[in-house]
C-alpha cells in the first residue's frame, strides 16, 4: 500500500475512533453527578477520617461545566475502548498475512480486559495516593483542592495505568508488521525492566514502593509475554519464508 494510501486509513480510523469516544461521551455526559461523587470520594472521606477542611473548589464562572465536559470525555475513553482499541488493530491489521491476523487478533481481543484492568489499578490506588499527597498538609490548615488540577491529577494517573497495560499488543503490532523482531526486544530485556521500574515510579503518586510494584511487575510480565507471541511468530514467518525460497 503507498505511503499515501497508509495516511488516508490512519486519517479513517483516527477519525473513527474520535467519533466512537464522542458517543460514548454523551453517556457519561448523563451520568456526571454519579461520576464526580465517586471520583471526590477519597477526598470526602479523608476530611471525615481527620475531622480537616479537605474540600475540592471550583474557582472559575465556567469550571463546572468544564468539568463534567472533562468528566464525560474521560467516561469515553474508557467506556470506548474496545471500539478505538479495535481501529487501532485494523490499521495494523491489513498488512499482515492472514495466519498473522488470526494469530493476532487474539492477543489483540486481550488487549480490552488489559486495558480495564490497568484503569482498574489506577482507580484501586487513587484513595492511596491522595491520602498520602494531602497528608503533607500542616495541622490546622486547610487544603482546598482546584478541581481541575485534581480531575487533571486523577485523568492522567488512571489513564497511564491503563495504556501501560496496552505495552505488549504495541510490541506484537511491531513484530508482527516486521518493523522490530521479538529477538530485539528480547535482547534489550535489562533496559525494559528499568524503564519499566522508572515508568512506575515516575507514574505512581504515593512514596512507597509497594505501589510501585504493583505496577512494576504485571507490565514486567505482560512484556516477556509479549516477547514470547513474538518469538513463536518469526519463527513461524522465518520458517514460511524459508519454505517459499525453496520453492
């Protein structure tokens, strides 16, 4: 396929996959108030547990609205995921062969609960995480919250988790298309397990290195999985190319 033709179908499925998270956007547009109790939640309840003025503010005319415009993106995103998981893999998808594709879009079919489940680690660590970031705060004052730094600070945290946990489909995308062989991954396994553990520390909020881990080692795993559907697949293509030239 030309360079061109390549643009005009990443111009569709980034298209696509904008207008899936529009429409899912309108549902969690609805659902706001349900959805801004939950995520104020950690902060209710820690000014509860310290009897402390620990209050999220709305300082501009228009940050209510901006907010549950902000609220109902971040509802799609996430409600959204298998259709724009979905355009990412059919971009790729097209210039594998088709042993390739079915091989593939299992491990692709993963990547939606992988998604999940990393928004899913993010969420379980917010109350911990603001917790211990608001504990910092002197006795006898008070913290009053800016809601868009706090819904910036919870986005970005819960999403990271999330599209951390998407890693391996990207590296099986890569060798399956040809671009990376997984013996390359492989080999750079010391430089992916500390850029894993400084991802994880940068990402994650809290002190300790508890919840470090907890990050650190399912996205360690999840790349030495990925590592492994890689092998098996060159394996597969080198062994098929090989047959072809003997013919």
């Amino acid at each position: 396929m030309p360079l061109l033709d390549h643009l005009r179908e990443l111009r569709n499925r980034v298209i696509l996959a904008v207008a899936g998270i529009a429409v899912a956007s309108v549902l969690g547009w609805f659902l706001y108030t349900p959805l801004f109790e939950a995520l104020q939640r950690p902060i209710l309840d820690i000014a509860a547990q310290r009897d402390a003025q620990v209050v999220i503010n709305f300082a501009g005319v228009a940050t209510s609205l901006d907010m549950q415009i902000k609220v109902a993106l971040f509802a799609g995103v996430i409600v959204s995921s298998p259709w724009w998981i979905y355009q990412l893999w059919a971009f790729v998808g097209p210039g594998l062969t088709r042993r390739e594709r079915r091989y593939t879009l299992g491990f692709v079919a993963a990547a939606v609960p992988l998604f999940l489940i990393g928004t899913g680690v993010g969420w379980w660590i917010l109350p911990r995480a603001v917790a211990i970031l608001t504990s910092f705060t002197p006795q006898g004052a008070a913290n009053i919250i800016d809601a868009q730094s706090y819904l910036g600070f919870v986005m970005r945290m819960i999403l990271a988790f999330g599209l951390a946990f998407l890693l391996p489909i990207a590296m099986v995308g890569l060798t399956m298309a040809g671009l990376v062989r997984a013996r390359t991954w492989l080999a750079g396994w010391r430089w992916a397990v500390m850029g894993t553990a400084v991802f994880a520390a940068a990402i994650t909020p809290t002190s300790d290195a508890l919840t470090m881990f907890i990050l650190m080692v399912p996205m360690v795993v999840l790349y030495f999985g990925a590592v492994g559907v890689g092998l098996l697949a060159d394996r597969r293509r080198d062994a098929r190319l090989a047959a072809e030239g003997l013919a």
